[in-house]
C-alpha cells in the first residue's frame, strides 16, 4: 500500500507571540484522526520544556487534505501534550473545547478578518529600495501593478484554503501597499481557531514557493501607515434573532467594563496600533458606534437597519493568538462575559530558503495550479540576519 505524508503542525510556546511549527511524517493512508498516530518531539527547541526533559508529545486534533502534495496526503493540526498524556501549559486549546462545550447553547459564530503584509527581504513587498511609495489611498481594493503587490501569492493562498477545504470566504489588498486581508468563517469555536492557525501556515509555506515571507505584526511600518489586526465578526443565536440588536448592545455594556481585560490577551505591541489614527480606537478608550471604523467595536449598517445580526470587535492585533484561553471565555460567555527603527523585527520577516526540490511526479498537474512558480523556478531568497 503507498504511503502517504502528514505535516503535524503545532503551536510553540514562545512569547509574547506563539510561533507554527511543524514537521513531516511518513504513514499509511488515514480515514480518520484514529488512523494518525501521535508523535514526540523536541520540546526544548520550541520554548515548550527544558533540555534536561524535553520531550513532549503532539497529538493530532484536525486533518485537512494537503492542497499543496499529492492526493491522499494530509496536514494535521495538533495539541501539544506532556509525556504522560496531560495538557501542556501552552496548549490553550484543550481550555477552549472546554468553554465551547459549556457555552454551546449561545451558538455562538466567529469570523476572523487576518490582516498581514508581505515582506521581501527586509521592506515591505513593492516598496522602493530607497524612501516611501505614495501615501495611503489608491492601495485599498486596488488594481494595477503600481498599487497591487503579491497578488499571486494571495490567490495561490486562497486556492490551497478551500482544497483544503477551510471556510475561506474573501481576500482583500489592504490600505497600506504589500498589505493584505482574507478572512475566515463563520463558523463555531473551536474550529474557527483551528482553521485560522491553519490558513496562516498555508499562507506562511505557499510563501516560501514564492519567495515572501509574511508577517502578523500589528504595526509593521511606523508612521502615517495603516496597521495590521484581526477584526472579530461575533454574534450569538439571541443576537441573530428578531429583536437582536438589544441583544448587541447590552454586550457593548460588557465589553467596555472588562476593555482593559481584553486587550491584555488581544495581542503583543497592539499598542503601537491602537493609537486612534488608522481606523482605531485608542487602546485605553472603549467606545462603539454604527459604521464606525474609528470605534473599538463597529456595529454594521446591516445589522442595524434589520434589527439583527452581529458585530465587529476592531480591537485584536493580526497577532491575536486565536487560543488565548482567558478570552476565549470571555467571547463565549459574550461578556469578551522585530526589526528596528522603520521596519520592527518579527518573527514572519525573515526569508528562509526553500531546500527542497520536488520532481514533477510528486503531484499530478491539476494539484499545483499554472500561475504558481514551478519547482525548478522558484525563487530562494538569502537568509537576512
């Protein structure tokens, strides 16, 4: 029987802001979760255990098919575990089904806008070597090869997403040039966190096939330039149903007593993004409002006219770790109940080398679409220190 490959992919412990890791392994073909066995890894290596005991245990909790290798093939979310079976600190996950589980009643719907910029080198894609592009304003929605930059690399994304069958549902450039959006949804907890981490590694590896690196820091170029979030699109049963807009703002009442709650677990240097310039709020101020992108939380336009629907919680750095325990609890319960001087250093900003080649046979001409680089083109970028 021909084997296939599983990509375990995980979450690492680093901080302030957790890192996707993850590995190849060779098995026999899977029907289910029960057909993938867990697998042990160096825990030292990912900020998750000491030397002296560093083994820790991955253990598969999603697969989708692989939309980049051969049919058959896998990707493979997973928790992490200690050795002896129990949840790893850093594994917000297990707390998440937990909270899911309790508050499943409410019904509750996320859906995740995933800003991001794609970087070359170190600047920001289309960016001239020297100086600044024009300012803000033609970027947004835009079309040309003077105002659009990684078009390629956005679409061969968004292909692999719904291959791997991810609830995928639109693309945008953004505001600020190199800067973009997709968005994921609406779907229930825990499965919108999974396909999120999920949509990022695709993003993170497709890009490799290109050459760009992609970066969630909230605020990736400083100054008169947009920053980088993960808008939250939230409603609960009460709230989509007749009369709902009560509903939604009686969880505004909530939402701003516990703000400064939420925006300890909204993400690292969110700071330097909520600021009250850019379509922000500023960061200690919680305020709401109809069509207001300039509020912490934006009631649509939609929603209000009907009476009913959801809102937009505009607060969450493109970094949000969409497994933080503490507001995972509060979403459910419906309270919320690096590189230096102009480009910051980030953990997505350095270009690594691809060293696979992979032979034409690995995947039929139909998995690999025509605009994506091939094999023997693709481009390999020097590592930057």
């Amino acid at each position: 029987m021909a084997k296939i490959t599983a990509e375990y992919i995980w979450i690492d412990g680093q901080k302030p802001t957790a890192k996707l890791r993850s590995k190849t392994k060779i098995i026999d073909p899977a029907k289910s979760l029960a057909d993938i066995p867990e697998w042990g890894y160096d825990g030292s290596s990912t900020e998750q255990a000491t030397g002296h005991f560093s083994d820790l245990l991955l253990r598969p909790v999603k697969m989708v098919p692989d939309p980049l290798h051969r049919e058959g093939d896998l990707l493979v979310l997973c928790e992490v575990l200690m050795p002896d079976g129990t949840v790893h600190p850093s594994n917000t996950r297990a707390f998440l089904r937990q909270v899911a589980e309790r508050y499943k009643e409410q019904e509750a719907w996320f859906g995740i806008e995933q800003e991001y910029t794609f970087f070359d080198g170190n600047r920001p894609l289309g960016w001239p070597d020297h100086g600044f592009p024009a300012p803000q304003g033609g970027y947004y929605c835009g079309v040309g090869a003077d105002e659009v930059f990684g078009r390629d690399v956005v679409e061969a994304h968004a292909d692999a997403c719904m291959r791997a069958g991810i609830h995928i549902v639109g693309t945008n450039a953004e505001v600020m040039p190199g800067q973009w959006e997709f968005q994921v949804g609406a779907i229930t907890a825990p499965d919108i966190a999974d396909e999120l981490w999920l949509a990022r590694w695709l993003l993170y590896r497709i890009g490799e096939e290109f050459g760009i690196s992609a970066t969630l820091y909230p605020k990736p170029v400083k100054g008169d330039w947009n920053g980088a979030g993960a808008h939250t699109n939230f409603s609960t049963k009460a709230m989509r149903a007749e009369g709902g807009i009560k509903v939604i703002e009686e969880a505004m009442k909530k939402l701003e007593r516990r703000h400064d709650e939420h925006i300890k677990v909204y993400g690292a240097h969110n700071e330097e993004r909520l600021t009250g310039l850019h379509e922000t709020a500023p960061i200690h101020a919680f305020r709401y409002g109809v069509s207001d992108r300039g509020a912490s939380v934006r009631i649509p336009m939609a929603t209000t006219k009907e009476g009913r629907g959801y809102f937009e919680d505009r607060r969450p750095a493109a970094s949000r770790a969409d497994r933080a325990a503490p507001r995972w609890g509060l979403l459910a319960s419906w309270s919320f109940s690096s590189r230096s001087s102009q480009f910051p250093m980030t953990s997505r900003s350095t270009v690594i080398p691809s060293k696979r080649r992979w032979r034409s046979s690995c995947r039929s001409s139909s998995s690999w679409p025509a605009s994506w680089p091939s094999r023997a083109s693709s481009r390999c970028c020097t590592r930057r220190r």
